[in-house]
C-alpha cells in the first residue's frame, strides 16, 4: 500500500470571524463563530492608567483552582476563609485598620475566645496577660514605650528611673516598676526629665522605699499618677 503525504478536502463551508472591540479576549458565540467583550480586555501597550501587559476584568471571576500572583492590591473583601500562616505589612508605618469586633480562639474545640475586642461596648478581654518585662541593673534607667514591668536587680547603689512625659506614651499608659532586691540604705528614685513641666503625682521626684517595694503609674497624656 502506498504512502500518502498530503490530503486535500474541498471544504465548501465559510469560516467564522473573530468580533468584538480591540483587545477583547474571544469566546465561542456559536458554531465557528467568536466574539469578545468590552468587559474583558487584554492592553498589550500601557492604557490609561494601565500598564502594558495588563487584562482588565469588569464583572466577577469564579475560581475553583488556586489563584497565585506576585502582589494583591484589594479594595473590597466580603469573606476571607485562609488557612496557614499570613503575613501583613513589611514596614513599621504601616498601618492595618478594621471595623467590628474582633476574637481570636485557640481551636481544638475550644468554647471561648482567649482574646476578645467588643465594637459595641468596647472593652478588650484576654484570658491571660503576659506584659513587656526590664530588668534594670544600672544606676540609671529611661523608661521606653515599650516599657510595661521594669524590675531593679541593683542592691549596691540608688537605682534612678527617669520618667518621661505621658505625652510620648500616651493618655492610659500604665507601668509598673519594682524593687526586687533587698537594698538597705538605697532606695528607687523616680525622676521627671531635667527642666520638663510634668509630674509623678504632683512632684518632679517619687521616691520608693521599704522593703521590696513597687509602684504602678498611669498617665493622663501629660503627667503620671500613682495607683
């Protein structure tokens, strides 16, 4: 039997025609026939505010596999159901805002949130609370925003704190600060900066004394209380 290269078939039907605007992606409109849609574009060159290389979408997109991109830019998000670890932000500016309330659970099938934020009565619940702990064993010691318990290990000499404006920590900032050491004749200064115009309960100086003795300070914004 022969071999046979080439084949020739006297197609009497018409080809279709692709239809639609400039840059549309086609779908089948019919039998041979396509067409394509304002709603869905592709720019080979820079549009508008388009960069080139960019398709357009004007409507939704149902996916049933995985979506991977290199960046997401969202403006709107109904339902977020994510599982694994997520990372927001990669700057300390930047900021991550929300409206509502807000719980976090442990799983496992735990009955309670262990940390709960109300939007309607707005007050804050945890189960347990774990605050940023110093151990000072200088002579001096600035207290930092990000100060909560500051512990002095110090016994051989008067350990100074200085107290900066409740403007820099901010209206119902709380710190704790504690002697842990047995000291004899020294004792825990706390000090307002030099020539600053707030207070630690009224005065520019709060001296701790006794044995082992702590203090907790609240701020009002300016000044610090005793409580």
């Amino acid at each position: 039997m022969g071999a046979w290269r080439w084949a020739y078939v006297d197609c009497t039907a018409t080809g279709g025609q692709a239809a639609g605007p400039t840059g549309s992606l086609q779908y089948l409109t019919g039998s041979n026939a396509t067409s394509g849609s304002g709603n869905l574009l592709y720019h080979t060159a820079a549009y508008g505010p388009y960069a080139a290389s960019t398709m357009v979408l004007t409507g939704t997109l149902v996916v049933s596999g995985t979506v991977s991109a290199s960046h997401y830019h969202v403006e709107s998000v109904t339902v977020i159901d994510s599982t694994g670890s997520t990372y927001f932000g990669n700057t300390t500016d930047d900021q991550h805002h929300r409206t509502g309330s807000f719980s976090l659970w442990s799983g496992g099938g735990s009955t309670a949130p262990y940390l709960s934020a109300s939007a309607q009565s707005k007050q804050t619940f945890v189960k347990g609370f774990g605050g940023n702990y110093t151990a000072n064993n200088g002579a001096t010691y600035t207290l930092l925003t990000s100060d909560y318990i500051v512990g002095c290990t110090n016994s051989g000499l008067t350990q100074i704190i200085t107290v900066p404006s409740g403007s820099f920590f901010g209206a119902g900032a709380v710190l704790i600060i504690k002697d842990e050491v047995s000291r004899g004749a020294y004792n825990i200064t706390l000090a307002t900066d030099a020539g600053a115009t707030h207070t630690i309960d009224g005065a520019s100086t709060y001296i701790l004394t006794g044995s082992l003795p702590a203090i907790s300070l609240y701020s009002n914004g300016t000044n610090w209380f005793v409580f």
